[in-house]
C-alpha cells in the first residue's frame, strides 16, 4: 500500500557514525509512525526510488557534516541543501539527485532532512557515544515531524493494522 510519507534512513552500517540512519530507520521500523512507511536504503540510492515516488513527503535521516559538535543535529529542508552551502549530507544529495532516473511524469516529493553531526566514521558497527545519545532525539523529532504533517495536510495517517 502506498504510503504519504516515508521515512529513509541513509548511511553504511559498517562506518561507525555513517550508521546512525539505517538504525534509525530499524528502530522506527519497529513502531512506524502513523502514515508511514519506513525503509532503511543504506547506500543504494536506487531502492529508494519507489518510495520517492510513491510518497507525498519524505523524511531522510543521514549523517551531516556541518561542523558543529558531534551528535549535533541538523533539521535541514532540501532548499538548503541545493546551494551546496552550509551542512551538507552527502548521502542525501545523492539521494536527491535520482530525480533524474525517476519514471517521466513523477512527482517530486517535499523533502526533510534530519542529520546528526559524526564522531566517528572508522570502521566499526557501534555508534559513537554522542551520536547515539542523538540518536533519541532523532528518533522523538520523526514522530513529532510525521504529526505534523498529517495535522496540517491531508494525508492519510493511520495507523495500518
């Protein structure tokens, strides 16, 4: 069934910090949101393209290098991104460029990006304390953003049984 919002979570699980949006996405998996699907994509941006098409609003959950502190987290909206000023995901812009492979006449959903600052990217399968300890908030932020925009829209947020 499709979706009006899906939540991805983008990153490489075996990179430390680079991890933090598939475990988002595992762990919302779990509980998804009313209305929403989940899928962690990882680094294959492809796979996401079903979902990009389908959804009328996309929440991509990655690691963002923009400076701050580690376990800093960025609420980015994809305007920003455009510039390429200021933070920037790198596996959300590789999302975002797919539109191109898109099928003819799909539309492009509004886009949010929730980032968290990394410790550490090295090779390994545990977060980094500070990015762990993001990781909660991230995890609250999506549900109170998914509520949000089911509030103010008319999209069908219920929760599937």
């Amino acid at each position: 069934m499709n979706r009006a919002i899906a939540i991805l979570g983008v990153g490489n699980l075996l990179r430390s910090d680079d991890g933090v949006g598939p475990q988002a996405a595992q762990a919302l998996s779990l509980a998804p949101p009313p209305g929403s699907r989940v899928a962690d994509v990882g680094t294959d941006f492809l796979s996401a393209i079903p979902f990009l098409e389908a959804a009328q609003r996309v929440l991509i959950i990655d690691a963002v290098h923009g400076g701050r502190a580690p376990g800093a987290i960025y609420d980015l909206r994809e305007s920003e991104l455009a510039p390429r000023s200021g933070p920037l995901a790198a596996h959300a812009l590789t999302l975002l460029d797919v539109r191109d492979l898109m099928a003819p006449g799909s539309s492009w959903p509004e886009i949010r990006i929730l980032g968290v600052e990394p410790a550490v990217l090295d090779y390994g399968l545990q977060l980094s304390p500070p990015v762990a300890a993001a990781l909660r908030r991230i995890m609250a932020l999506t549900y109170e953003i998914v509520a949000v925009w089911c509030d103010r829209t008319e999209l069908a947020c219920t929760r599937e049984e």
